[in-house]
C-alpha cells in the first residue's frame, strides 16, 4: 500500500493506493495538477469535470467500435 497525501483547500486528504493503480494515480494526479500537492476546490472540480468528458468520449468511440464489430 502507498499512501498518498493531498490537500484539497486547506484540509489534508491522505489516500491509499495499490500496484500499478498508484502508478497510473499519480500520472494523472500529475497531469491535472503538475506537481503541486495543495489544490483548490475550483481546480478540482475542473479536473473531474474533465475527466467526466474524457470517459465521455472513450464510450461514445467505444460505442462506435462495438456497432461495427457487431456488423461483422
């Protein structure tokens, strides 16, 4: 287990991680937030928004993949 800390505001979070999740967590961590650990709360709603889209877009290409293969 690794633990992580984040402070969201002006409060600390600490989070547990395991294996190659804790390694994607803090390449997306990084990519949201650089390498700043102390976000605000605008910031994170931001990155959740965007992260929202991106998951978005990954099912309606994924949608589009399975209506084809379903054609074959």
């Amino acid at each position: 287990m690794n633990k992580r800390t984040v402070s969201i505001g002006a409060k600390d979070f600490d989070i547990k991680l395991d294996g190659e999740f804790a390694e994607y967590f803090d390449a997306c961590f990084k990519e949201s937030f650089g390498t700043n650990q102390k976000i605000q709360t605008k910031e994170l709603l931001w990155a959740f928004v965007q992260k929202c889209y991106d998951t978005y877009l990954q099912n309606a290409e994924l949608k589009k993949l399975l209506e084809k293969l379903e054609k074959l």
